[in-house]
C-alpha cells in the first residue's frame, strides 16, 4: 500500500529518488526489464539525432556513419520515455484508455522511440520496419532532407500536439478530456514552456473538469532546470513554494526527484499508480446515482531529473548533463574532433544494444511484452487520430431560422442573435460533442440564446446572486475564461480528439490567438498529406463586436488584422468569410459547421444592421461567393460605367448608400453592385482551390472600368488577393486605416474613408463622363460629409438620417 511522506527540501535533481509517495511495486525481474526497455529508448533516441548508419553498433563508429549536420533535443528524452514506459504498465494492468501529450514537443526523439517500439510506427509507415534496415531509416529520416522534423509533427503517431510553439499543452491535454469520459490525458509540461503566459492561465482548465462527464489530466511537470541556455524559474525555486503554488491552482502535487534509475523507476511506478487510482476514486465518486458534482483537487506529477539524464556528464572540460548543454546537441564536431566521435561511441555502447535486440534488429519478444497491445497503446489510440471518432453534427435546418425581408434594406436584424438561435439547437441535438467557447463575451456577442438549453461550465464556488442571470451550472456546454489561449487550446483539443465546436471574440483580440492558429493550420495543412490522419472537424472563429461599432471602447478595440494572417496560411485549410446579412451569416454557419479540415473565420458584427436577402437569395449568393446584387444595379441591359463592390456588413451598407446617392444625381449612370461574402474568391483559381477563374472573376468586375471596392478590414489585403487579375489598375479599395477613437460610426467611417460620400466622391473622380459635369454633386456629397462630422461632435450621435437610413429602391 502506497503511503505519503513530505519531500525533502530540496532543489537537486541527482541521487537517489526523493518522492511524496513511498513503495517499490516493481519485482527486481520487472525493474530490470522496464529500465532495459528504457534503455532501448535511450539509445534509439540519441540514434535518431546522431545516426545515418550502423544503427546497432554491429561495427566500430566511423564518422560516416554520423550525419553531417546534427539536429535534435536530446535534453528532455529521458524523462519523458520515463513517464511514457511506466504509463504502459499501467494501461496494461487497468486496462486505461490513454493518450500521451508532449509538451516539450521538441522531445519528439522520446515519443517516437516509444511508439516505434510498441509497433505502432511501422505499421503506419511499413518502410520503417522492425528490423535493423526499419532502424536505420528511422535514424536518417530524423532532422533529415526529406525525412521528418524533431518535433512531434502530425507525422508522429500518437501526438495531437507539436509543440512547436510552447505553451499549449495543457489547454490541449483539457480539450481532449472534455467529454471523453474514460480517457486519461497524460500531458508532459516542460518547465521551459512553463514560463510562457498561455501555460499559465491553462493550470485553471482543472477548474473546468466535470468528473462526472468528463475525462480527466494528468499532467507531469518535468523539471530538468534549463531551457536553451539559461534555467528554468520553477527549478529553482524552494520546494515548499513550488508545492504551494500548485496547490493554489487546486492540484495535489505528488514529487519524484533524483538521478539514480533504480529507484526512479520504482517511485515513479509507486506515483503514477497511485495518481490514477486517485483519479479513479474521483470519477467513481462523482458518478454515483444522485451525486452532487463537486470540483476534486486533481492529482499531478512533478518529475525532478537532470536535463540530459544519462547521457554525457562532461565534454572538453565543460559540465553537459544536468547543464543547458545537454538541451539539445551534447555531442558535436563528429567529423572534426576524433576524441569527440569516441565519446560518442562510448554513450551510445552504454545502452548496451547488443542485449535490446536481435540479430535481425528487432527488440527482444520479452521487452516487448511491455508495452500494450492494439488500440491501447498510445501511438495506436484512435483519441490521438480524432477523426477516427468523429461523427457528424445533427443539424437542424438553418433556413428555419430565416429572417423575413420582404423588402432589402428596411429592417435591422442582430445577426448573431439569429445565429446564437440556431447554435442553441446544435447544442440541444449534439450534447455530447459539441460545445461553444467565448471568453467572456458569449452574451456580449449576442449569443444568449444558448443558454436556454445549456448554460457555462463552471465547478467554483457558487453564490445565491448566481441564480439571477449567471447562466452557471457544472454541466454547461458554453465553454467562458478571460484566456484566448486557454480557450483556443481547449478547442483545438477538443476537435482533435474528434468532437465539434464554435469560438466567437472579439475582432480586436483575436490577435492574441494569431500563433495559435497559425499552429492549428500548419498542423492541419501536414495532415492532408498523411492518408492515416483521419478528417477532424474544422474550426470555426466567429469574429465580432468589429472595428466599425466600436462607439465606447475606442482606438483599441479597432484591429481587423487578424484577416491579413488567416491569408498568409495554406489556401487548402483556410477560409474567410464575410456575410453582410443574417440570412447569409446562417448559410456560412451551417456549411462551416459541415466541414472538415478547415480554420473557418466568419466576420459578423453583434449589432443591429440592415437585412437585404432573403433565405433563397442568401443561400444562392453564399454559394456562389460573390454575386452580382440586381436589385442595387442599373446596368442590366447595359455595360456598366462603374463597379461598386462591398465586403463585410458597415462596408455593404455604405455602399449601397453610395450607389444610392449616385443614382439620385445621375440617373441614367450605370452602375454595377457587387458583394463578396467569400473572400478568397477574389484569388485566382491557379493560386487557391476557391478562387474564381478569370471569367468568373471579369464577370463581376468588368475588364476595364472602374471599381471602387469597400472593404471590412485593411485595404492592401485586396490588393494583394487580386493583384494579378485583369482590371486591378482599375481597383480602388477603401477600408480601415488605423483612424479612430470614440467616435460614432458614420464619424468612424468617414475618418477611414469607407463613408457612402467618400465612395460617391471617388466614384465621380474616376468615371470619365462624370469628371467634369459631376462637381455640383461632389460638392453637395463634401458638405453633407461635414454636416454628418459636426452633428457627430455636437450631439455624440450620428444624424437621424444617418441612423435611420434605409435602401430606396
């Protein structure tokens, strides 16, 4: 029976193990198996960072055998092949379901030496097969031209998580357990990426896991002490603080500390075992009939081992393991320092190879007893190839939620109020594997109407107040922290794991999460070349509360940018989107609901705006992408003199105000009205799979005359997508130009030109037959500009002609 102790204080990673839980469950035969298994980890671990041939040492290392340029992390392998090997015995003798997450992803060596190990990675890739020719292609091919990257890539089995960029693991490992009721997340967190900020508010996701539903983390805490070339902040400080930190975050810290393998081994199988009992305890006991959920104080792992255990203690005179030397390369100049090479040799040879594997190169049968078989070992756990498990959404029928315009331009509809209606039905048909995250603002950005069949999960304290609008239960689906990061992880685990889900932010702050995407779509970019990466549902990123109706929280909540990075990705993973109306906002929505592979960032404002489609229109036009908008046209049975484009809603409704205006001062001008609501239809088709061609593209826009295109965000993102077309000369783009700060939204728009006078005026400036006989007009439409400007600045409101404009048709 395990007991509890209190761990020296202590900051020394080498001796003998120092532990919180005391017991040697290991037999002296299993001990000297599992660290004979560990040392086949070890060595194929330095393997892959040293080695292009010889892969078990049947000959005397020569420096061709060593690869020219050395590339790797060897710092923090042992520690996580530790925790990985131990957790094999465990899913062997509780029959676990679990998946492993390396937060050190960098680590990839440890990883992918277990999951070659277990079978699992020839069975993926059969040339990499278990034998000494597998072996040395498993050598080669890492950190290699054309062979695989050091991190843990889509390409590793087994990982849901690259960590390329630190500090996501954790909201990743959470993601993953929410609604995975008999899932173990194993999360290793390095005590590097531990300094980042998203880490930090990711230790609160405990706060969110329900033990009745959900499945739970366990995450490992590797203190090795260094990262590239300095220590690590939680390494060195006192234990006591170091306990008392993680118990603030309500966790139950249990310590391994030390060098010594023996009873490393030992006290890490007595703490882990005892961690998934304690698991088990909880989950049994929040699952009892009538059982009150009630927020458990988690248990986690705190690993204390030296940074590049095992491997080189010195080198030319210069202390290496347990230094921020042994971070990455220990060992280098191969080719140039002979006395280097022989060390080399001599660490390699101390794994004892010749005793790991047979002659035909294959891991001896009585080590590989250890690992699990099938499905439960955690490079073969269909959780770790989420879509796998995916099943479809049940959708309800969008156009149910339609919003009657019988006239365009007449009503002022909330178009996320429509659409929280719609998500409040996916909710109700899906509670099992579908949930919405907002930090903070799922009621700020109109979504409210989910709360009448789901509320936010929260397991804190609860006070009588609550019941007056708090929306809270401990098995809500609306998923609220004030941490982009925490969120984005959690999704992004979550549908990596094979569930579905919606995030809505604001437009400004949505830069906060810029990195994260960008992992998100490089991730789902390299799945698409592996056929075994079964399809995940997309992600979908609904951006509010714009630029243009930033009335009372002024300069800094205007920043539409976060469009210009969605365009710098991959054009097969990414989309945009920018429905000016409700109707076409529940069109996008379902379809991005419906598919697969995806980063889908949809732009709707939560204010009331002007309806202009009906459902049938709507579905036609979003389908299309971009459509000519007839009933705001004059050149039907004409080639038109102008092209007035609009994207995004504020745009669409200056625009159409514009062509209003122009179509009252010259009647017979022939003017064409064009709306995109699919951005990257604007690209060439030779350039992304959803552009228009060329005709599709002229049809629209004309070949030679002149358009002038209001855009939602910054004005170069469409002159960038459309560079190479035709009449791009002939191209205008208004949108934001970093003018602002409290102002009203006709103030606003005017300060960044996207205003229907300052459209009218360029219009009139750049279509030949109105150059000259146009000046009264562009007179009138410069001072009915001022007018608007000073009303604004006297009264704090637009003009009632403003505000109640409607399109007269």
């Amino acid at each position: 029976m395990n007991s509890v102790t209190t761990t020296p204080q202590s900051i020394s990673a080498y001796g003998p193990a120092r532990s919180t839980v005391e017991g040697s469950p290991l037999e002296p035969q299993e001990l000297e198996r599992i660290h004979t298994y560990w040392n086949a980890t070890l060595f194929l671990s330095a393997g892959m960072i040293y080695l292009r041939d010889n892969p078990l040492l049947r000959e005397p290392l020569k420096a061709e055998h060593v690869k020219r340029r050395l590339l790797g992390h060897w710092g923090s392998d042992p520690g996580m092949s530790l925790t990985y090997i131990h957790l094999n015995r465990l899913i062997k003798k509780y029959d676990l379901n679990v998946i492993f997450l390396a937060g050190p992803g960098h680590g990839a060596p440890a990883l992918i030496s277990n999951v070659y190990l277990e079978g699992t990675y020839s069975e993926i890739y059969s040339d990499v097969s278990e034998d000494t020719d597998g072996l040395q292609r498993l050598f080669k091919q890492f950190s290699f031209p054309g062979g695989i990257g050091s991190h843990c890539t889509p390409e590793t089995p087994g990982s849901i998580h690259e960590g390329g960029e630190l500090g996501y693991s954790v909201s990743h490992a959470y993601g993953a357990a929410f609604d995975n009721p008999d899932l173990i997340v194993t999360v290793m967190v390095g005590d590097g990426e531990s300094e980042t900020g998203p880490l930090a508010t990711a230790w609160h996701s405990n706060k969110f896991l329900n033990p009745q539903r959900d499945g739970a983390v366990l995450p490992v805490l590797h203190l090795n002490g260094y990262k590239i070339a300095n220590p690590t902040i939680l390494a060195r400080i006192p234990h006591e603080e170091l306990e008392f930190l993680f118990r603030g975050y309500g966790y139950e810290p249990y310590f391994v500390e030390g060098s010594d393998p023996p009873s490393m081994h030992q006290t890490m199988a007595a703490t882990l075992e005892h961690c998934v009992r304690r698991i088990q305890h909880i989950q049994q006991e929040a699952r009892k009939s009538g059982s009150e959920v009630k927020r458990p104080r988690w248990p986690m792992v705190i690993l204390r081992s030296p940074k590049g255990w095992t491997g080189p203690k010195e080198v030319d005179g210069h202390k290496v393991e347990g230094f921020w030397r042994a971070h990455q390369v220990p060992l280098a100049e191969m080719h140039e320092k002979p006395s280097h090479l022989a060390h080399l040799e001599e660490w390699l040879r101390s794994y004892r190879p010749q005793e790991l594997f047979d002659e035909a190169g294959r891991l001896l049968p009585e080590l590989r007893e250890l690992a699990p078989k099938g499905a439960r070992r955690m490079g073969a756990n269909p959780h770790a190839n989420g879509g796998l498990l995916r099943r479809g959404l049940k959708l309800p029928d969008f156009r149910d939620y339609a919003v009657t315009v019988e006239k365009p331009g007449t009503i002022e509809v909330g178009p996320t109020q429509i659409l929280g209606q719609f998500l409040r039905d996916v909710a109700r048909s899906n509670p099992t594997n579908f949930r919405v995250f907002s930090p903070d603002e799922n009621a700020s950005n109109r979504l409210t109407a989910l709360y009448e069949v789901t509320k936010k999960t929260w397991l804190g304290e609860y006070f009588p107040e609550d019941s007056d609008g708090g929306e809270l239960a401990p098995d809500g689906r609306v998923m609220e922290m004030l941490s982009e990061h925490t969120l984005e992880g959690w999704l992004e685990g979550y549908l990596l794991t094979g569930r579905h889900g919606f995030f809505s932010t604001y437009e400004a702050f949505v830069h906060v999460i810029d990195s994260m995407f960008n992992q998100h779509a490089k991730w789902l970019d390299k799945c698409n070349e592996l056929p075994w990466r079964a399809d995940v549902a997309s992600l979908n990123l609904l951006i509010t509360s714009t630029v243009w109706r930033q009335d009372h929280n002024g300069f800094t909540h205007q920043d539409p940018g976060f469009l210009d990075v969605v365009a710098n990705k991959s054009p097969s993973v990414t989309r945009i989107y920018l429905p000016s109306d409700a109707n076409s906002l529940l069109s996008v929505a379902n379809h991005c609901l419906r598919s697969l592979n995806y980063v889908n960032v949809i732009v709707a404002d939560k204010q009331p705006h002007l309806q202009y489609l009906d459902m049938d229109e709507a579905i036609k036009h979003c389908t299309k992408g971009a459509s000519i908008w007839r009933q705001a046209s004059s050149d039907q049975d004409s080639e038109p003199e102008l092209v007035m484009a609009s994207c995004g809603d504020i745009a669409t409704m200056e625009a159409l105000a514009a062509t209003a205006m122009l179509r009252q001062h010259f009647p017979e001008l022939k003017v064409r009205f064009v709306n995109v609501v699919d951005l990257f239809r604007l690209v060439p088709n030779t350039e992304h799979p959803h552009g228009f061609t060329d005709r599709e593209f002229d049809a629209l826009f004309t070949t030679d005359k002149p358009i002038i295109f209001n855009f939602h965000a910054y004005p170069w993102l469409i002159h960038r997508l459309t560079y190479r077309r035709t009449n791009h000369r002939n191209m205008h783009v208004r949108g934001y130009k970093e003018r602002g700060n409290i102002n009203t939204p006709m103030e606003l728009a005017i300060q960044n030109q996207v205003d229907r006078f300052t459209l009218a005026i360029d219009a009139i400036d750049r279509v030949p037959s109105l150059q000259v006989r146009g000046s009264h007009a562009r007179e009138v439409l410069l001072s009915e500009q001022l007018d608007c400007r000073n009303y604004a600045y006297e009264n704090g409101i637009d003009k009632p002609e403003i505000t109640d404009w409607r399109w007269p048709l």
